[in-house]
C-alpha cells in the first residue's frame, strides 16, 4: 500500500520539482516610497531602510528555515515567496504596511512578468527581539506558505485543511514542545478526551487554538514515529484532492477509525503518567 502511494506522490511531486537550481544575488533596490527589496535564493524581502541593520540575520534565517522544510517534506518549490518584514514599534508600521500589503510587490494576486495573474502567498514577518524566537517564527509562518501552495495550488486560503492538519506540521517543523501545549495534551489524556482526529474538520472542536496546535503537533510526531518522514508528505500530498476522508487508507493503509485508536494510544504512552 505505502509503495503505490508513493508512486502516486512521486507523481503529484513532478509540479513542484525544480529541474535547475536557481540562483540569485543579493541585490536592493526601491520596491515602493517606503520599502526596498533584495533578494536571496528563495525570497524577496521587503523591509523599511531602517531595518537593513537586521537584514543579513533575516535572510540567514529565512534560508535556513526554507533548507529544513524542503529537506524534511521532500519538497522545493520554484516561486520566490515575498517576505514582508517590519517591527511592531516602528512608526511606518501600522498604515505604511496595510497600504503597501496590496501594492502590485507583495499583492496575493498578481501579474508576474507578463504571465496570467497567479497566487503568490506571501509571509509577513513581525520581527522578534529574539534570534530563537525569529527561527521558529520563520520556520511556523513559512510552512504555512508552503504547505497551502503544495495542497492548494494557485487559489487563496489552505483549502480547507482541519486545523490540526494546517496548524499542525507547521508546530512539527518547528520540532519545540511549549510547556503548555505539553500541559494541554497530558490533560486531554488523563481526562480520556483525546478527539478522533479523522473527524475533525475547519477549525476543529475545541475551542482553544493552542489545544488544536498540540494535538496536531502530536499527530505529525506519530506519522513521523511510525512511517518516518515520507509518511508526512505522502500524507500531505494525499489532501491535494481532497480527500481527507481517504487519505488514511490510501497513504498509511488504515481506516480511519483505525488511526484514530492507534493515535490516542501513542498519545497515553507519550504524554501519560507512566510517561512522566
């Protein structure tokens, strides 16, 4: 079952392949009257003169964030995604950064270069105080971008991914369990509440996001544990359609109802009190 899968994934693959690495110097220049741009391999960043002091650790970031997701997921995608970088302090932020969000640079649709208007997500970077927090923050932000345009190619929005789903291998690439999204699990388990995952759908049942990012952070961590990393983009590639409702069988050879109970079981032995 797992090879047919792959065969299929590899197929679905084909798109998204770089058949020739693409490779761009870093130049500035004006993007609009209150940004300006320079490109790295795989972005274009845009971010205020006053910001070019942060701007090398940014672009290292940003690349290393993109070299982990692209080696984990199998995937490299041939877009330069527009990385949109300002401060929460900075005093052009709050109307400069609305108006230039829809300008023709960094707009979600637009014409590139003479071809049909396309969808380009784009990633808007608050920048931390922290370098830690500026990692994890590019490698969560810049799965989304990448994962929405692998599972729902040239439209805006995620396709309708379960939250778990979308949330959830963007929490996995990060690879830090926050001690509350740990609290949030072990509570889930020593109360027997842990959900069927297959029946999830939008934005989940609970009504707290950070229990819906922990589980399927939790989630990602078991398909890894148990089909390895192939498993986590066969099981990406298997929700282009999509087809959620199939993919269990169609990528793990379970039903779903099978991976539901298989997952809760991993969830006692993880974060239960024989665990601890």
């Amino acid at each position: 079952m797992l090879q047919r899968a792959v065969a299929v994934a590899q197929t679905l693959t084909m798109a998204f392949v770089l058949l020739a690495t693409e490779v761009a110097s870093a130049q500035s220049t004006p993007a609009a009257s209150l940004w300006q741009r320079t490109d790295s391999q795989h972005f274009e960043i845009y971010y205020p003169p006053a910001l070019a002091p942060r701007l090398e650790g940014v672009t290292r970031s940003a690349e290393r964030a993109y070299d982990r997701i692209a080696g984990q997921l199998n995937l490299v995608w041939l877009p330069k995604v527009p990385l949109l970088v300002f401060t929460a302090s900075a005093s052009m932020t709050s109307q400069a950064t609305r108006a230039f969000l829809g300008s023709a640079p960094v707009a979600p649709w637009a014409d590139r270069a003479g071809d049909p208007p396309s969808h380009r997500s784009r990633l808007n970077l608050p920048l931390p105080e922290d370098d830690a927090q500026l990692d994890a923050q590019i490698v969560h932000q810049l799965t989304h971008v990448l994962v929405s345009a692998l599972v729902w190619q040239d439209k805006i929005g995620n396709g309708g991914l379960p939250h778990w789903i979308g949330e959830g291998v963007a929490e996995y690439m990060v690879g830090v369990w926050p001690d509350e999204d740990v609290r949030q699990m072990r509570e889930l388990v020593a109360s027997d509440d842990v959900p069927a995952l297959s029946q999830l759908s939008g934005s989940g049942e609970s009504t707290s996001p950070r229990v819906n990012n922990a589980i399927g952070h939790a989630a990602f961590d078991y398909i890894e544990s148990r089909w390895g990393r192939d498993g986590i983009r066969l099981f990406l590639d298997a929700v282009i359609l999509p087809r959620i409702s199939k993919t269990y069988d169609a990528v793990l050879g379970m039903t779903p109802q099978d991976f539901d109970s298989a997952f809760r079981e991993y969830a006692v032995r993880r974060f239960g009190p024989a665990a601890r």
